[in-house]
C-alpha cells in the first residue's frame, strides 16, 4: 500500500511513505496522486486491499509466487502482509457503494510475518518448506488493520490460512 513505517498494522490514518527509498517511491507517489484525485470528488472511497490471492492472481498454482516458492526464492521473513482473496475484493467493492467517504483497508483478520503464511502457502502449492530467513522485518511490511471496514459492516469470508487451499 505505500504506508509508512511503524509498530503494528497501518491504519487508514497511518500517512503515505512519501520518502520511500527509490525502489518503492515510484508505487507510493502513485498512490499519493490516485487518492488525492479521488479525495476531489464529493463522495469517495479508496479501497485498500491487502495482497490480493486467488484465481487470476501470483498466487494462484502455477502461477508467479508458486514458481518462486518452487525455485526456492519464496523465503519465509518476518515481514509482515495482509491478504484479501479475489472474491472478497469483490464483495467489498460492491458493499462500498454504500459507505462514507473515506479511505478503506479492505483484508482478512490475519496479518501475518512471512514465517506463519510463506509455510502454509508453500504447502497448498505443493512446494517445498520455504528457507526461513531470521531477521527483522521491513519497517513498512506490517501488514494493515481492518477495524474500520468491519465497523462498516463487511467482513473477509477467509483467511488465507484456508483460503490458499480454496482454489
């Protein structure tokens, strides 16, 4: 999402990393520029989504991240990441037509280091255990919090522990 660093999960109120390093500042002024057009209008919603997984996506079998985790360059980290599956995504885009104005973080209720999901997707691609890389996380790779879109009534139909099965 472009958020920066800090503690625990970003909120909707956590600011953008507008001094991103090189190699992330392209994706967040990108977002910076979409969400201060979008902010123009007299009703809005930016929907945040987590990491999208599901058909259609990296994370589908066969598809980008399989490979990497079969290569053996999926390494399990303690970054942090929120996911949302595809079907969820919709579901909150089509809820978002009644919401207020605002900016949205749109995943399931399980943030998670790289450690806990990197095993369990490994598994549901049929790959093998992930290298587990000991360190600290990535500042901003802590994952996001969802309290504000189920305040607004929505919720995540999955979590990923299950949801990299589904499909």
């Amino acid at each position: 999402m472009g958020l920066r660093a800090g503690p625990g999960p970003a909120t909707e109120d956590t600011p953008l990393d507008l001094g991103a390093a090189p190699e992330r500042l392209g994706t967040v002024d990108g977002v910076a520029s979409l969400e201060a057009a979008v902010a123009e209008l007299p009703e809005w919603v930016v929907l945040r989504y987590g990491t999208l997984y599901g058909p259609g996506t990296w994370y589908e079998p066969g598809a980008l991240m399989a490979r990497l985790a079969r290569d053996r360059k999926l390494p399990a980290t303690a970054d942090v990441s929120s996911f949302v599956h595809v079907d969820d995504a919709v579901s909150a885009a089509a809820a978002a037509l009644g919401w207020p104005s605002g900016a949205v973080n749109v995943c399931d209720d399980e943030p998670a280091p790289g450690y806990d999901w990197v095993p369990v997707f490994c598994d549901a691609v049929g790959t093998p255990e992930p290298e587990r890389v000991v360190g600290e996380r990535v500042g901003w790779a802590r994952g996001a919090d969802n309290g504000r879109v189920r305040r607004l009534g929505w919720e995540a139909g999955m979590s990923w522990r299950g949801g990299f099965t589904r499909d």
